[in-house]
C-alpha cells in the first residue's frame, strides 16, 4: 500500500495536523473492508466516486473498476466516467461489491436515493462510508461546528478552515438518513465519538 494524502487541494496548518489522524484511519478502513468481505483475487469491486485512484491507490492488487463523474485519464485501471445518481452502464449483480467512501455526503439530498439503488443494483454487497453529522468536526473544511451552521453563516465560516469546496455542495448525514439508503450501520470511531458511519453488507 502506498501513503497517499487524504486531503491532497486543502491546505494550511489543520491539514498536517489533520492528516496524521486520516491517513492511518483511511488504511485501517480498507483493511477492515478486505476482511468483512473476505476479499480475494476474483472478487469484482466497482469503487464508485473513485476520484484519481480511489481504493486502487490503497489496494492496487484488487480487481477493482472505477466510476467517477468526471474524467480521470490518469486512473491506472478500468474506469468508466458516468452519474451513479443516474443509471450506470452495467448489469444487474455485476461486481460481487460496490465501494463508496466519502461520496454521499456530496450527492444532492434529493438524488440520495438513486444513488443508492444504483449501488444496491450493480453489486450484491456494498461497502459505504460517509461522516457522521454528530462528529464536532467538520472533515473537509475541518472546522469545529460547520456543518450544524445555517447555510450563510457556514459559507462565511469556511473560508478560515482547510477547503477550497463549496460548502454548499456537501450535507453531511445522519445515521437514520444514511441507513434509510444502505441499511444497518456500524460507527467508525475516534474516541468515544462516531466519526463516519459504515453500511456494510456481505455478497449474497
């Protein structure tokens, strides 16, 4: 596995600090997904909302096709660029599991639940992770508090914090939002404190 940046467009001090804690916690939670899936060479994983690499970077030697919404010519594998909150270019059951860390949150609410059928659709097991609405931090402009901010308060709040996204186009969800789409989920802790919620669901 390499060591690749969890937050590789922000930028200033929170980052660094940042970083120490979410780059171990990203390796952890692929591992986790390796072993509750017990993942072999066979397995057929669609990592949707991959970005550049996605789970490749962390797990190069899995089969894994990535979806992003935007071209990524760089991705160093099979890629397909399509909306998943639209109908996606593949089977029913295609892949054995579906693969999305950090997506939801940035899906408009009322395409949420597409999104999710599509996920549910093309794979017969899925692994979906997203930041728990409860967590005091925020997790990309990594601000205290700016996700519980009414909308013209946060957009001025975040221009001190780490993002350079729009602060309008994430909603971070609540765990009976969240598993209303993907099912029974497990927190993913920092302390005692929920920091992302897992929907996990093994291949039938």
């Amino acid at each position: 596995m390499s060591n690749p940046r969890v937050y590789p467009t922000a930028q200033g001090p929170l980052v660094r600090v940042a970083e120490r804690f979410a780059q171990p916690a990203r390796r952890r939670r692929v591992e986790q997904f390796v072993r509750l899936a017990a993942i072999g060479p066979s397995t057929r994983i669609v990592d949707i909302g991959c970005g550049r690499l996605g789970l490749r970077e962390l797990a190069p030697d899995l089969d894994i096709t990535g979806v992003d919404v935007n071209e990524h010519p760089e991705y160093p594998g099979p890629f397909v660029c399509a909306d998943a909150t639209e109908r996606l270019p593949f089977f029913d059951d295609e892949f054995d599991l579906a693969y999305a860390n950090s997506v939801i949150e940035h899906i408009a609410p009322d395409a949420r639940a597409a999104f999710a059928r599509e996920v549910r659709r093309v794979a017969r097991g899925w692994y979906v992770q997203t930041p728990a609405f409860g967590f005091p931090v925020e997790p990309h402009s990594l601000l205290p508090g700016a996700h519980w901010l009414p909308p013209p308060w946060r957009r001025r709040y975040w221009r001190l914090g780490a993002s350079g996204s729009d602060p309008d186009a994430i909603s971070l969800l609540g765990r009976r939002e969240f598993e209303a789409l993907f099912g029974p989920a497990f927190a993913e802790r920092f302390g005692p404190l929920a920091k992302s919620w897992i929907a996990f669901r093994r291949p039938e």
